[in-house]
C-alpha cells in the first residue's frame, strides 16, 4: 500500500470513535497522536489499572474509558489492541463478540501471523485487520507516550482474508490519522521481515550486553565505552515482557534469523583467523553497502 494506492488517501469519519486497549507507549502515543492531529475524534481509553486510565483522562489523551472491555468496545467505531502479543491473541476472541456492527477491530502487535489467524477464527473476521506500525522506543509506560512516535513511520496492515473494503479503509484511515504511511502486506512475510528488521537486532543487542557484562566490571564499561556500545545496545533496555511476546510469537523466523547471523559472524571469525586482510576488507565493505539505509 504506497502513496499511489486506493487506500493513501484514506481519512477516518469526523467524530469516529476510537477506542484503545492499554495506554503504554504505544497506546499512549497513538491517543496522543490523533488527539493532535484529529481533535475531533472521541478517544477512549481501556485499561487494566483505574489509575493508568485516570492518568491518561488528566493528560487530556482520552475522553474517558472504562477498566472493563464490555463497556467500551460497543461504544466505539475502531477498536485498537494496544497490548502484548500474546494478550492482543487472547483478547481477539471477546472483543470480536463485543463489537458493534461496522466496527473494526485492529491491533498495534509487532507479530501478525499468530493476531492475524485469531483474527480470521473470531466471528468478526470480516472487520479485522492486523496491523504493526514500524516505530517504537526502548521505554515503555504511559509516561514514555509521544504524540509524534507514528510520524512518517511504515503502518503495516495485515487483513484477514475476508476483511472487507470498508474496515481496510479505516485501518488506513487510523494510520494516517496517526501520522503513518499504510502498507498492505501478507502477514507471514511481514513477520519473516521483521524478524531480521527489528527482532534480530533485539536479540543481537541483548546477547552483545550479556557478551560485554561477563567480561568487562562495570567502572571501566562506563570508562571505556562509547556511542558505538550505547547505539548497539540500546534496543536491550526494551520491555522485557514485549519481547517475550515477539520472540515466541515469532520463533521460528527469528531462529533462521539467528541462524543467518551465526553464519555471518562464523565467516568473520574465520577471516580474522587467518589475519585474511582482503577478505577482511570485503567483507566490511559489502556491509557498508548492503546497509541500504537513508
């Protein structure tokens, strides 16, 4: 779904009524978002902790909320799993029940395969859409929300396979509410995608942390450590219990991800081994032009 598709153009009704599912970073951000960007959009908030929904109704980024998802789905007319992975999974069954006629129901999961199948066995297939916006931050909570997060960043959007026109409208209407470029996509390449593009980097920082920290005491981390070790490793300090979610919801792309890295680091083990100078060279140099980045 480029600029050029029958979707980019796509804007949710005046007053439409969306209703969002955990208030942390993300659900946060995205009530954030559109409270900017489209005020007239009546936001309310859902979550498990009376005082987090207090917070997000003195912030001014909802309207109001409620701690129970029977009381909210029906009242809204896009309905956003703002939540863990395996938590958007469990809740698919109940809010598809819940939703009004018309409503869609969509989610913000970094895996979609797994949301997406939940979604096709839900009685309300018909109105899902799986959807992953590409943005993020390593802190999590309410207080990390950022009302400009979704700007400019890719919003994947994963239908099920009877997911009609209207519900991918608002989908694509939502992520460009947010500030977001929609992007249609089979669910499963999304994942294999993302397993190299965002899982594998988690779990190469997370395992180079634990590399540096068996070795090296931490007064002469902080003295002999950079922006290199900082950048690299930032994507450790992320929400341990979210990365369970995408690791396991995941595993087997991020296994062959993994694997496909082994090779890469055993083929530069073996270079410096042999102190092989113009291997060394080649192989730095493919890196530095594969990397493809803007």
């Amino acid at each position: 779904m480029g600029q050029d598709s029958p979707w980019s153009f796509a804007r949710l009704p005046d007053g439409c009524r969306i209703g969002i599912v955990g208030l942390g970073l993300m659900g946060g951000s995205l009530a954030a978002a559109l409270r900017t960007r489209r005020p007239d959009l009546r936001l309310l908030g859902v979550a498990r902790r009376p005082e987090t929904l207090a917070l997000a109704v003195e912030k001014g980024l909802v309207d109001g909320g409620s701690v129970s998802l029977a009381e909210a789905v029906p009242e809204v007319d896009v309905l956003v799993l703002a939540v863990p992975v395996r938590s958007i999974i469990g809740l698919v069954p109940e809010a598809a029940t819940l939703l009004r006629d018309g409503a869609l129901l969509t989610d913000l999961g970094s895996t979609k395969s797994a949301v997406v199948a939940a979604m096709t066995a839900s009685p309300a297939a018909g109105h899902c859409v799986g959807g992953h916006p590409m943005c993020g931050r390593e802190l999590h909570g309410l207080e990390a929300a950022q009302a400009d997060l979704y700007v400019g960043a890719t919003w994947a959007l994963c239908p099920t396979a009877t997911s009609d026109e209207p519900s991918l409208m608002l989908a694509a209407g939502l992520a460009r509410a947010a500030g977001a470029v929609p992007m249609l996509i089979e669910p499963d390449r999304h994942d294999a995608i993302v397993a190299r593009t965002s899982h594998l980097p988690y779990a190469v920082a997370a395992s180079l942390v634990r590399a540096v920290a068996a070795v090296v005491p931490d007064g002469e981390l902080q003295a002999l450590s950079a922006g290199g070790y900082r950048d690299t490793t930032r994507l450790a300090a992320s929400d341990c219990d979210m990365m369970l979610d995408i690791l396991l919801t995941n595993r087997q792309h991020v296994l062959s991800a993994l694997a496909d890295m082994a090779g890469q680091i055993g083929e530069l083990i073996r270079v410096l081994e042999r102190a092989d100078e113009v291997e060394l060279r080649r192989f730095l140099e493919q890196a530095r032009h594969e990397r493809r980045l803007k």
